[in-house]
C-alpha cells in the first residue's frame, strides 16, 4: 500500500505513538518541501533559473518557477513555460520502440539491414537493442543541434563512418543511436517521429504542451535559452520555424515540454496506462553498466532504455535522466519505491545548476542536508559588469570578479570564449578586446592566448599589433603538438602580403 493510501486517522496514530515514545520523526516532505523552496529562491540570484515540480504520492511539494523564461520582457518561469527538454527525448523514443513492439510491428533482436539498404557489413547486424543502451558503436555526427541536414545526408555520413568499437562490446552515450531509432519508428509506422508520438502518447494523455512544431505554441510561454546564463539564444521553436527540426536532433533531443506534461507523462509509466507493465520493465531495467554520476550521488548506474537506472546513498532505486543541449538543462528523477517525481527544466547552461536536481532531491530525502550556495557563472559575473560599466579596464573587471566569486583570477577559457562571443555578436568589442588583452596578461606565457589576442587586433583593423601577437605566440609554441601555429604562420603571411 502506497503512502498516499494510507487513512490519515492512521497515519495520525502512528505520528502520536512514536511521539509520546520519544522516538524520533523525520521531518514530513512538505517541511523539506519548505527548505527546498526557500533555498532556490534565495539562490536565484546566483543563477537559478527553471521550473520544477516535486511530488511525493498525490501530494504536489513544489510546482513552481524561478527566474526569468525571457529576461528582456522581464518574464517569470512558471508551471506553464514551455523548455526544450535536450536528451530527455530519449525516453520517447525508447517507449515507441516499445509501444511497436507490444503491436508485434518489431522485436528488439531485429538489426539494422531489416530497416535500411546498402549497409556496410560492420553495421548490418546491430541490434535495436543496441541502439537503445548506447552500445552500437557509432560515432557522433560532425554537426551541431540545429544544423539543417537532410535525412539522406544525415544517415548516408552515419553510416558510412567507420564504428568507434564491436557493437555490444561496451556502453557509450550516443545520440546517434537514437536518430536512427527514430527513422526505424518512422519506417514502421509510416509517419513521421512527431506525428506517431503525438498519435500514440501524447493526444491520449493530453500533452497538449509536448512536441516540436504539432502543438499550437503560445509564444509567450516559450522560454528563451541562455547561454552560459547570460547569452540569449532565443527560443527552439524559433529555430525549428526557420529550417524544420534537422536530422541531427530528431529522436535524441530537442522535444518541448511543461512540467505539468512531464508529470501526466511520469504518473501514466508508473500506473502502465500507457505501456504494459512488460514494457515499463524493460524500459526501465538495467541493461548495461555505465559510469557512476559521483557529482549526483548515485553509486551505481546502468542504462536502461532512455532512462539511467542506479542507486543514490539514500534510495535502493533511483530512475533517471538528463538532458542538455549547451543552453537548456533539464533532469527526471524518478523514486519509485518512494513514489517521488522530481522534474527540472531550466534555461540556462551553468554549472553552478549543472546538478541542481539531485540536491532537491537529497534535501528531500535528507533533514540536516545543507546544499551550498549555487556556484555564480563565471560568463555572467563578466557580462553583467561589462554591461553596466562605461569604463573599459581589465584590472578594475579583476578586481571586481575577485570581490564578487572570492576566486583570485579567471580562466583564460572563459575570457577566450567570451571575447569570441562579444565579437560574433558585434557587441561589446572594444571590453572583448581588453578582456584579450587581460588573458595575457594573466596568463603570459600562453601562446594560444597569443594567437587569440592577434585575432581580436585583426577584428578592430589593427594590423601591425596583431602581426605582432601572432609573432609572440609562435615563440611561445611547444616543440609538438602547437595547435594554433598553423593560423598563426598563415595569419603573418596573409597580413605582411597586403
């Protein structure tokens, strides 16, 4: 009998037993719930910035939001904001395999030449089942989230590269494998990914807020995504708008989700309304063994099908995933035999919420656990100083970053990339090229950061200043391995002829 069953006359009785027996009583989840709530508001500050969702039986704990879906028009997160879900597609994916299965359309021993023509004789004999627990062996695709390629293409690189190992020899995360499980979907079903799972699961359980371009978007509920949490990359739907959702990302992520879809979702798994029970089983068994998430505190994981199956320090059986495509985060955590539903969907890449879930979830399971104070983002400490300081100088941002991080210096990565980022956009270039300056500076003996600052002085026109670096970090190169020594030889040749 669950908790949520249990007659609250009774549960009243055992609360006065242990009570008047002096014995000790772990504080009830809507306390914890309190915490919970408490320390991600006053973290919002720091970079918290999502809707979550916390339930425990039919009790909802947390259903809210913090910070802003879209910072410009200063709009909340809230239940109803809409975020790209990344990698959490998978388990949809994974679950109309299944769902083809419990039709006999497929078995998960079928391999790969049932499904496509011409295959290279190392690829023919995969397995569904190995696409599913990432043990097929192919190599990412060259090409980023919203890249637009045809299917022909897309599938024509796939499988014409050669494979990173044996297929079935080991585990190794691949979105790959789920793109081609997709158009296998397709092929069986004789309709596109999207349509079959908006027919099949998400028109039955009225997620009406779930899909790529089918659903009705409401602009306003669309949240923008933040890079590093301080770039506005806009929104998914956008992007899909412009070019269609590429081949690159159907089937392993880029799905768009609400914590309330998420839940119905989540509640129709657990009580199999919308899979057999043989099926949530499966997808939710613990195929092959993966790397343990320490940072998440779980001490063993394996992969399941779409989902990752383990044990944390408090729950003999965690399910769980999580998603991430450079800008959103998001993350399930699923506690069956506790009947705990954590949802998180945030937009923005931080790595200060990078495990933001798992310590709601240990907070929830754990009375005295204190989390730290969420870890500022190094990107948005720097922007937010460079937006509202006229005064360009390197050392007054340091000793600023000093005072509000309490670290020393920065990292010669982060000012790198966010000098490369002010000068994409065409904004803020003059402080991207005293952040260049600052690198180093800082760092002087790099002769990447050399080559780096080269580059800034051939975006502002000064040539003689960028020949000059480009020389400087040729005589900073290593004997091997000098991976800008190359551009900078051809940037001095090019530069000197004009």
């Amino acid at each position: 009998m669950s908790y949520a069953n249990i007659s609250y006359r009774f549960r009243c009785a055992v609360f006065l037993f242990f009570a008047c027996c002096g014995l000790q009583i772990k504080a009830s989840p809507s306390i914890n719930a309190e915490r919970i709530d408490k320390y991600l508001s006053e973290n919002i500050h720091r970079g918290v910035s999502a809707s979550i969702l916390v339930t425990q039986g039919n009790t909802t704990l947390i259903n809210k939001g913090y910070g802003l879906a879209e910072r410009e028009a200063k709009v909340a997160n809230s239940p109803l904001t809409v975020f790209d879900i990344s990698s959490l597609t998978k388990q949809f994916t994974a679950a109309a395999i299944l769902k083809l299965v419990e039709e006999e359309k497929l078995k998960l021993t079928d391999t790969l030449d049932a499904y496509f023509l011409k295959l290279p004789n190392d690829k023919k004999h995969i397995t569904i089942h190995q696409l599913l627990t990432h043990t097929a062996g192919f190599k990412e695709y060259p090409g980023r989230d919203f890249d637009y390629v045809s299917r022909d293409s897309y599938f024509e690189t796939v499988f014409s590269s050669e494979l990173e190992f044996k297929p079935g020899e080991r585990y190794k995360y691949s979105n790959v494998g789920y793109s081609i499980l997709s158009a296998i979907i397709e092929q069986v079903a004789q309709t596109d990914y999207e349509t079959f799972l908006n027919q099949v699961f998400f028109k039955p359980l009225e997620m009406k807020h779930t899909g790529y371009l089918l659903p009705d978007w409401n602009t306003l509920t669309l949240a923008h995504g933040y890079y590093e949490d301080f770039y506005d990359r806009g929104t998914s739907i956008e992007r899909y708008k412009e070019n269609g959702v590429s081949r690159i990302l159907v089937g392993n992520g880029g799905l768009q989700s609400t914590l309330s879809d998420l839940h119905k979702w989540l509640v129709a798994l657990d009580n199999f309304d919308i899979l057999s029970e043989k099926s949530v089983r499966l997808l939710t068994a613990r195929h092959v063994e993966t790397p343990a998430q320490v940072d998440a505190f779980q001490s063993s994981t394996y992969y399941g099908y779409g989902w990752k199956v383990g044990t944390s320090t408090y729950s003999d059986r965690v399910i769980a995933h999580n998603g991430n495509n450079g800008t959103f985060r998001s993350s399930i955590i699923w506690r069956p035999e506790e009947e705990i539903f954590i949802v998180f969907l945030s937009n923005t890449e931080s790595k200060g919420t990078l495990w933001l879930a798992y310590e709601i979830d240990k907070m929830l399971a754990e009375d005295g656990y204190k989390p730290k104070p969420v870890e500022l983002n190094p990107y948005r400490v720097i922007d937010e100083y460079v937006t509202k300081t006229k005064t360009v100088s390197g050392v007054q941002l340091l000793n600023h970053y000093q005072l509000t991080t309490g670290n020393k210096t920065i990292s010669s990565a982060v000012i790198n990339r966010l000098s490369r980022i002010y000068f994409y956009v065409n904004k803020h270039t003059d402080w991207a090229l005293e952040l260049l300056k600052l690198n180093v500076k800082l760092f002087p003996d790099d002769g990447n950061l050399w080559d780096s600052l080269g580059e800034g002085y051939v975006e502002v026109g000064q040539i003689e200043l960028a020949i000059s670096s480009f020389k400087k970090s040729l005589k900073l190169a290593p004997d091997e391995n000098c991976h800008w020594c190359k551009n900078a030889q051809e940037r001095i040749s090019n530069l000197t002829k004009n």
